[in-house]
C-alpha cells in the first residue's frame, strides 16, 4: 500500500486539492439561483406588464371617447354651420356665430391632462378656427384639397382618425401628427366642413411615458398599414413593422431576447405593442453584483488556499521546469535537476535520458551533413573536370584536322599549364590570381580553335586577386559564351569583370553575341543545363548558401551577362 501511495503521490494530493475545489460549486448554485430568480422577475414584469397595457388601453379608450364628445358637440352647434357653410350671412350674423363658438369652445373640458391638442374647423365657406392661440399652417381651401380629408370624404364614417407627417398649426407643422377628423354635414346631409382634433406623435406617446421604462420597454401604436404612429422610442415614428405579422392579439412571446406582446385598441383598430428587452430587464434585478462580490470572495478564499498547497507541493515541478528553460537550442549536454516526488523523478530522469539521446544524434547528424556535403562538391568537381578536358582535347583535335599543327602545339602547352592549375589542385578553393591564370589558358585554347573573330577581355582589378574562389568556376561560363552566344552572329566580345560590392565579390561575363528571352523558361533553362554551368552554379551554393550562385540577363539581339555573386572571403 505504501508503494502505491508512493507511486501516486503526485496524483494523490491533486485529488486532495480537488475536493477543496469543490467549494467552487458555490459558483454552480449562484448561477442556478440566478437563473431561477430571473425566471420569476420575468414573469412578474410579464404579470404587471400586463396592468400597465391594460391601464393604456383604457387610457385611449378614454382618449378616444373625449375626442369623440368634443368633436360631436362642435358638430351639433348650430353656430358653426351657420359660420363655416356657404349660406349667406351679414357680418353681424357671423360675428355672433363666431363669439359662440369661441364661449363653446372655452366651456370645453381637456380630453386630456397629459395631452396637449389643436382644435380645428375647416369650412367650405373659407373660414378657418383655431381653438388656442396658434396660427393654421394651411387655410381652409389647402386643407378641403388635401388627401387625408379625401381618404375622409371616399370612407363612410363620421369620425376618422388618421397619422400625417405634418402638423396643423405653424407649431406643429413639420411634426408627425394624429388627426381625428369629424364630417360636419347639414340637415340635408351635405358636407359643409371638418371639426378636426390634431395630437402630435410626441404627446399622444405621454399615454404612456410616464409608465413605462423606456431603456426596459418599448411601446408601439400600430395602424392598420403596419405603420408606427407614435412610440416612447422617437426615431421609429413613422416607420413600417412586421410586428403585426409576429404576433396575434392578446399574445405574449420572445424573439430575439425581446418579450412582445400584443393588445388591441378596438375603437380605432389599432394594436399596442409593448416590447421588453430582457437583458435591460435583467439588468434592473441588482443580483449581478452580489453574486459576482460573493463568487470573487469564495474564489478569493479558495484559491489562496489551494495555492498555497499545491506551490508546497509542485515546487519541484517548478524547479524541472526552470531547469528545461535553460536548455539552449543548440545541444551542450545539459542535464535538469532530479528531485521532489516520485512522478517529477521520473520524469527528470527521462528527460535527462531524451537531453543525452538528441545530443548524440544532433552532433552525429552535424558529422553526416558535412561528410555528405563533400561528397557533393568533390562528385562536382568530378564531373566538371572530365567535361573540361574533353572539351578542350576536342578543340585540339579540330586543329590537327585542320592541320595547324602549330596552334596544336600551342595549344597543347596552355592545355598542360591548365591541367596543373586544375586537376592538380585538389583545393575547393583557389586565389582570384590563379583562377584567372587558368580562364587565360583556357581562352588561348578556344581563340585557336574559334580564331580572332570572338574577342576576349579581363578586367578585373588587382585589389581582387588575393580573395577565394571556387576552382574551375569562371572557365565553364566562358566557354557556354563561346559555344552558344555566337551562333547567329559571327563576331564579338566576350568581357569579364570583377568588383567589390559590400560584402560581396562579384564576376560578370559579358557578351554581345546573339542573346536569348529570359521569359522563356525553357531558354533560360538550356542556358543551365549544360554540365559545367549547372555544376558551377550548385557548387557555389553547396559551399555557401542559397544567396549566392548565377544570374543570367539577356536581351534578344543584343547579349547575355553572366553574374557571380560569392562571398568576400581572404
């Protein structure tokens, strides 16, 4: 049992330290205290909700009422059809009429004490009343020819009411408005003029303003049109809505994280539809806080506690840990600390075995890459050199089959100063000096064969002969420039330039021979596929890296320059 004890005892604490984590579950019974009381602030909001809906539905009624008596009495006096139809009257006649009207109209009660109106009477005679101290922003003839009384005149009913975009004092003209408007019509039926009540979007919204929360709910007036016709939320006054189609009358649901919720106002046949964002809703509980104060204070507790036990526990995790931060990337047989328990032993023990294994195998594999890389450049320089003599012997031939027995001879003596400056050499590396000792060479031999027509040239500076070069590097560039440059043209020079640009040595070889396009890839291609140019080009990487090697520029017609770029090595 102690054995076991001992080789779980790592696991062991941790368990201990998980039972004291359990307190945590406080957190868990927060959130389903949380969850339940939102629940039930829910339904009470949806319970007087409900009220509050109910109260604004009589409160219209109301309204709608009030309008409706006043707008009955101003048709049934009979000095207002005496002063607005077009029956003949004396001036004294319409003076008594108007001081009628105006003693009906002081006797009229408020339809409303939140609710701040305009009474308005239109008549075919021209005349136009005001029931306070505002100026009409339209007279009586503006008013006969405008739609909403057209859409009242086409529609059965005596009394309609109807949402405009406009105003009817110069007040409230710019202002989206209600207007209840009442056919005045005579004994004979004929529609003489209109008694009209204008209420703004703004004041009918004080309904409810008063009531309703406005950042938790949202109150919407809907006519038939799905039109907004006023709301506690301003900016959608006026707007069209797919509430209507959402929800049926008398019906409580949520979308989207809002609680809708449907009643009717039959007098008009508009909907009232109050809209509650629960997130706000939830907001207003105050339990957030509370619960989060209590959750940080647990959390506080519990975790100075359990750290506490498991930094006394864990430190010889933490001291392994500290110990494989030092470990470089480059292995140099560090080796980590072991102790604390018997699981992080083992562990350090291990790690050690990995640290000593992949050290082995980084230094071994350092080994193989630069054996396997000298392979590469002396099979290179293998291949060149058999390339190079055959070259040159077959060059040598040409001019024994020709019979110039004395450029042979030449020819042969440049051949065996070549081949001690190269084959003899057994160096990666030679002197700027004797690389361009041996390209001289091999030039002789080449303007025996191909005559003085192809002119050759070095230019390359004294200051340059000491730095390192690859060996055999500069005389296959020289003799692709001889074999292919010139095949239409049968002239030309060949340049070769050396300089010093920062930290890097630089060779071109220059031609004006027949040039090729560089956008053809398989020209550019050819250019590199003869064996010593493609061999020059990887050897130079191999040795140094990707950065360097061969570029080739060309223009068809004009020539072809050969670049080398190499290390500045002394």
């Amino acid at each position: 049992m102690k054995k076991k004890f001992k080789e779980y005892e790592l696991v062991t604490k941790l368990l201990v330290v998980l039972v004291i984590a359990l307190l945590t579950q406080a957190i868990i019974l927060s959130f389903f205290i949380y969850d339940r009381s939102k629940n039930a602030y829910i339904h009470l909001f949806d319970k007087s909700n409900e009220l509050t809906l109910g109260k604004i539905q009589r409160d219209f009624e109301r309204l709608n009422d009030n309008i409706e008596n006043t707008l009955t009495m101003v048709a049934n006096n009979p000095a207002v059809e005496n002063y607005f139809s077009n029956d003949p009257h004396s001036s004294l006649d319409n003076y008594a009429n108007v001081k009628t009207i105006q003693q009906m109209n002081r006797s009229f009660t408020s339809i409303s004490p939140s609710i701040n109106y305009d009474l308005m009477i239109y008549g075919e005679s021209g005349h136009t009343f005001v029931g306070n101290e505002m100026l009409a922003s339209m007279d009586a003839a503006a008013f006969m020819r405008s739609d909403v009384v057209q859409k009242a005149k086409a529609h059965k009913a005596s009394t309609q009411m109807f949402f405009v975009d406009f105003g009817l004092t110069t007040r409230d003209q710019t202002k989206s408005s209600i207007l209840f408007i009442k056919k005045l019509t005579s004994s004979l039926n004929h529609i003489y003029g209109y008694a009209v009540i204008a209420i703004t979007a703004d004041e009918l919204a004080n309904l409810f303003n008063e009531t309703i929360h406005s950042e938790v709910s949202k109150i919407y007036l809907i006519n038939e049109a799905n039109q907004i016709i006023t709301s506690n939320e301003t900016g959608m006054i006026g707007a069209k809505t797919n509430l209507l189609n959402d929800l049926n009358t008398n019906e409580t649901k949520t979308v989207d994280y809002n609680r809708l919720t449907r009643v009717p106002l039959y007098r008009q046949n508009l909907a009232l539809i109050s809209k509650v964002n629960i997130r706000s809703l939830v907001n207003q509980m105050g339990l957030i806080v509370p619960i989060v104060l209590f959750n940080l204070m647990t959390l506080m507790v519990v975790g100075a506690i359990v750290f506490r036990y498991m930094n006394r526990q864990t430190k010889s995790i933490y001291a392994l840990i500290q110990s494989l931060k030092h470990i470089k990337k480059i292995p140099n047989n560090t080796q980590v600390d072991v102790q604390g328990t018997y699981e992080t032993k083992t562990l350090g023990t291990t790690i050690n075995q990995l640290l000593t294994t992949i050290d082995e195998n980084y230094f071994t594999s350092i080994e193989n890459e630069k054996k396997k890389r000298q392979l590469e450049i002396q099979t290179m320089q293998a291949q060149i050199q058999p390339h190079f003599i055959y070259n040159t012997l077959t060059s040598l031939k040409f001019l024994i089959w020709q019979k110039e027995n004395q450029k042979a001879i030449h020819g042969i003596d440049h051949f065996i100063d070549l081949l001690r400056s190269t084959i003899g050499k057994k160096a990666e590396t030679i002197t700027v000096e004797e690389e361009l000792k041996s390209v001289q060479s091999y030039i002789h031999i080449l303007s025996l064969r191909y005559g003085d027509d192809i002119a050759t040239r070095i230019m390359v500076p004294d200051e340059l002969y000491p730095f390192k070069v690859p060996n055999m590097m500069i005389q296959p560039i020289i003799e692709n420039a001889f074999l292919h440059a010139f095949q239409t043209k049968k002239s030309g020079f060949i340049t070769l330039f050396g300089k010093i640009h920062e930290t890097q040595l630089i060779f071109e070889i220059v031609d004006n021979g027949d040039g090729f396009d560089t956008n053809q890839k398989k020209k550019n291609k050819d250019y590199f596929s003869g064996i010593g140019v493609k061999n020059v080009n990887e050897r130079i990487k191999l040795l140094y890296g990707k950065e360097y090697g061969l570029q080739i520029q060309s223009i068809m017609g004009v020539g072809t320059t050969v670049k080398i770029t190499l290390p500045l090595i002394s």
